[in-house]
C-alpha cells in the first residue's frame, strides 16, 4: 500500500509539471500570435485548450483518489493540497491565453498602436515570469521565488500604465474604440497571467519550505536572505517552448 501511495504521488508530481510545461507553451504561443498577427497561430492555441481541460480534469480526479484511498500527513498532504490549487491557477492560465488569442485576430491590422504602447516589453516580461515559475515548479528551487514576486509587481505598474494610455486615446478617438477595448481585454489577461503565477510560486514554497506566502510577497526573502534572477541561473532549463511541451523533464504516466 505504501509503494503504491509513492507511485500516485509521483504520477501527479509528473502531471503538476506536465501542466504547468502545456500552459507555458500555450501562453508563448498566445504572446506570438498577438505579436505577429498570427490568425492560424492564434486557433491553434484555442484547439489546443482542450488539452489542457483534459489534464486539469485528470488531475483533480488524481488527487480525489489519493485522498479517498490514503491518509496522507505533513510533506505528502502539502503536496497534494498544492498540487490542487497549482492546478487550477495554471488551468485559468490556460483559459487567458486563449482570450490572448481570442483577441489578437481583432488587433492583428494595429500593429502601429501595439508598437506605440510597447505591449511587445510587457509581453517579454510576461513571458519571462511563466517560463520562470515552471522551471521552480520542475526544480522547487524557491531560491528565486522573490524574483518572482518582484516581477510580477513590475508587469502589473506597466500593464495598469498602458491601460491608462488606452482609456485616455478611447476618451478623444472614438473610432479606436473597438481596437482598444480588445487591447484592454489582452492587457488584463496579461496581468492575471503574472497574478496567477505568483500564486503558483507560493504553492511550491509552501511544498518546500512548509511557509503560507499569501498576502506576504512583499516581505519575502529567500532562506539564504539573498535574491538572485531566476533567469540566470536555473538549476536546471525550462522546457523548450518551440517543441512539445510535455516532453521536456516529464517521464510518462505511466
């Protein structure tokens, strides 16, 4: 009975991680295809969704059934109420990115105004945040949670920056009324993915260290009371986001 509650847990440990890489490549494809004006891009990101609803379904069944069969204490009970909420921010993660692509088609022949707003800048730092939050979710190196933290704060002062030029040029420019009510949508869409992600950070700190990190992000500080950026020294690499998503650092279910 104990080796098999081993073999549960680590098959929703490798599930958590494969989500987590699906959602990572579905928001960098979003990021592209709103970019790029990329339509067929854009649909196949929404098609893709399914795949994630899939997982995320599989999952919360998973951790029912370890809960029903099993009684699990202290690390492993972390683990499973994380893997739960972990769950569910990279499932609405998923959901975001589709409205990206959603709403991309509808911005695709304004590629002047998204230059103007330097959406592309908040893009990067978005995509930065995700691809940085699943490499601590593959190597729970809460070394650089902070970082985390600290740029998630930096996209939200930038998004709520270019939604105020928005709201400003829809005041005097009435026919750019539907072009920026897209945008507006996109850049909430942004912010929530940073939101989202930050969450995902403390659930590993709270699987690692045992700490509740809500509502103290901006008191954090690393056990080594130092910060580093998680961009520069990863224990190891995120999944590479122009192959499959679930083949990087995800073994099979089994």
């Amino acid at each position: 009975m104990e080796r098999h509650f081993e073999l549960e847990l680590q098959k929703l440990n490798r599930r958590v991680i494969k989500m987590g890489n699906l959602v990572a490549f579905q928001v960098h494809n979003a990021f592209d295809a709103l970019l790029r004006g990329d339509v067929e891009l854009a649909e196949q990101i929404i098609e893709n969704d399914r795949k994630v609803d899939k997982l995320d379904t599989k999952i919360d069944k998973l951790c029912q059934r370890i809960f029903a069969l099993t009684q699990p204490v202290a690390t492993d009970l972390r683990l499973i109420m994380s893997s739960l909420k972990m769950n569910n921010d990279l499932e609405r993660m998923g959901d975001h990115a589709v409205t990206i692509a959603q709403k991309s088609e509808g911005v695709s022949e304004y590629r002047d105004i998204i230059d103007e707003l330097h959406i592309d800048e908040l893009v990067k730092m978005t995509d930065m945040i995700v691809n940085d939050v699943i490499t601590i979710l593959n190597t729970r190196n809460t070394a650089f949670v902070k970082d985390i933290f600290d740029l998630a704060q930096a996209i939200e002062e930038k998004a709520q920056g270019i939604s105020a030029k928005i709201i400003e040029e829809m005041m005097h420019k009435t026919e750019v009324i539907v072009v920026a009510t897209n945008l507006i949508v996109i850049i909430t869409a942004i912010e929530r993915l940073a939101g989202y992600s930050t969450n995902i950070a403390e659930s590993i700190v709270f699987i690692v260290d045992g700490r509740i990190m809500k509502h103290k992000k901006k008191n954090f500080e690393s056990p080594a009371g130092t910060s580093a950026s998680v961009t520069e020294t990863p224990a190891e690499p995120a999944p590479d986001q122009t192959g499959d998503p679930t083949s990087e650092a995800t073994p099979s279910e089994g």
